[in-house]
C-alpha cells in the first residue's frame, strides 16, 4: 500500500513526483477536484492480515508546498456531519464534481454492505463533531446499491450532468446493478430537497421496446474520461479492453428522453494497432488537453496477478481500421 503522489505533463510525456499522500498507504480510495484543489480519501488497507476500511480524507494543493511539491491538508473525516447519521468506514466509493460542488457515496463497508447514498462536502462550513474544516452533507440518493460504480461529467451547456452506472453489488445477491442515472445539481435546493436524480437507458441490452441494441455490458472497477461533451468507460471487469462512447440523453419539458441515451462502441485497447494493451481493472482515467485537443489518459490497474504502469493516451477522433 503505497503514499507516492505523482504529476502527469501532457505536453512533455513526464511523470514528476509531488508531496506524498500524509494518510496511511490504501487501495480503492476516491478523488475529486473542486476549486483547484483534489481531495482524496476513504479506501483500505490490511494491517496484520486485517481488512481495514478508511474514512480519513485529505485537501492537495498543488500550488502549496516547497518547488511546486504541493501541500496536503487533512480535512473531516468522510460521514462527519451535523446530524445523528452515523456512517461505518467504506472503500469502492465514487465521487464527482458538478458545478464546483464535489460528492462521495455508493462503496462497501468491513461488512460487505452496499450502499446508494450520497454525501456533499462543504470545505467552508465546519461540523461540531470534527477538529477538522468542512463538512458532509447528506443528499438524495438513487439507483441501485453498488460499490466501483463508473462515473463521468458532462456539461450540457448550462450545468454539468454526473452519470453513475456499473459497480457490483455484494451484499443484494453478487450481481452487477444494470441502472444507469444521471445527477443533475441545478435540481438540488440548497436546503437539500428536490429531485436531482433521472433514471436512463439501463445497461441491459435492450432498449425501452424490448428490442436488442448495442451496449456495453455491466461491470465494476472501469475507467472512465469525460470529452468534448461525450462520456467514455473502458476496462473494468467485463468486456476485456473494450471502449465506448456515451451520448447524452435529451429531454423535453415533461422528463421524457427525446434524443440521445445511446452508445457507440470504439476501437477496444487489446486490438489496438500497432500496439496492443492489456485488458485491466481499477486503472486510472483522467481527460487532459494539448495544444486545444482533449484526450483520455489510462494508466495502472491490474488483471489477475499482474500490475500495470504503463500509459496509454486515448483519442476519440482517431481511425482505427474498423472504427472500433
């Protein structure tokens, strides 16, 4: 379980290592950036053979620090709040930023139970029941209970949209959630009530008439970059080194879908010309911009026994000789 923090430059193709991460080495944590600062946390660890759930999160500041090394700070714990909820540790969770507003929920806890709640951070406001700053506000949840669910943003123009979909669940049958939703923040009131969340296309292959359409399967632990105003997942536990291409939905006054919700399959990485990559779970997705283009950048993860440190940049507008 390792602490190392690293910077990705697009531009020169180069790796430079930044302050260490000051929590405990962990797997499956979280990210999300607000405000030009990333905030890390919750995950586990095994101390003495133990399966150890985290809830400890952290503030990166890249422009901290000494040599633009970056500063952390720790911030309140994930589940700190006002109120009497009391949250157990977790890892698996997904996370995402909408509108400059940064979210946690969904993972598992020690005792292998899922969960579909979500929980605002507030890094202005301060709980009663932490000695650090922020604070965790509970808001609705949706969908089904998962851990590893894939999650990308895309703005429409107005607002950024969050679309969660994929993960497993462990505890309500070792099944992989089908349901794909979208989380729209303009919908939110600040005193939390509203309906954010809208329901779309599930991933079940089929599409509202019962007819078959293509579609990625269900899966957990997949990669995902938001481009030019399109989602792309890729990897995870099913499919191999598949990619594809999320549309989004429209919708007219009244809720209903009238264009969009579609996907398109892209050129999988495992047949990828003239180099082929290894099909891989838990890797790391991120979208970056050179000289006004946006690709997708894939690094780490692992299949089986093996672990990964290449990287591998994605290009939606390349031609591969099928086009996919």
């Amino acid at each position: 379980f390792l602490t190392d923090f690293w910077k990705y430059d697009p531009v020169a193709d180069a790796w430079y290592q930044v302050a260490s991460f000051p929590g405990a080495g962990r797997r499956d944590a979280v990210a999300f950036v607000m405000n030009g600062k990333a905030y890390v946390g919750t995950g586990y660890n095994i101390p003495n053979g133990v399966n150890n759930p985290l809830s400890d999160f952290y503030q990166f500041d890249p422009a901290g620090g000494v040599a633009g090394s970056g500063a952390w700070t720790r911030v309140s714990d994930f589940g700190v709040q006002q109120d009497t909820v009391v949250l157990l540790a977790r890892y698996g969770c997904g996370a995402f930023t909408v509108n400059g507003r940064g979210f946690v929920g969904w993972g598992n806890d020690v005792n292998l139970y899922d969960y579909k709640d979500l929980w605002e951070f507030v890094p202005t406001a301060n709980s009663p029941k932490s000695v650090y700053p922020g604070v965790w506000i509970q808001r609705p949840g949706a969908g089904s209970k998962r851990a590893f669910p894939f999650i990308f943003v895309i703005n429409d123009g107005h607002n950024d949209m969050a679309y969660v979909g994929g993960g497993y669940d462990q505890a309500g049958g070792q099944s992989y959630p089908v349901d794909f939703i979208r989380f729209d923040v303009s919908q939110l009131s600040n005193s939390g009530s509203g309906s954010p969340w809208s329901y779309l296309n599930g991933l079940t292959g089929k599409d509202k008439n019962g007819n078959a359409i293509t579609q990625p399967r269900p899966r957990q632990q997949a990669s995902t970059f938001s481009i030019n105003g399109y989602g792309y997942i890729t990897m995870g536990t099913a499919g191999g080194g598949d990619t594809w291409q999320y549309v989004p939905a429209v919708f007219d006054a009244n809720g209903n879908i009238i264009s969009g919700d579609i996907w398109n399959q892209y050129f999988s990485i495992t047949t990828n010309v003239p180099i082929t990559g290894a099909a891989r779970t838990d890797a790391v997705g991120f979208t970056v911009s050179v000289s006004g283009k946006s690709y997708g950048i894939l690094t780490t993860g692992g299949n089986g026994s093996s672990s990964f440190d290449d990287c591998w940049r994605f290009d939606p507008t390349g031609i591969e000789p099928d086009y996919k």
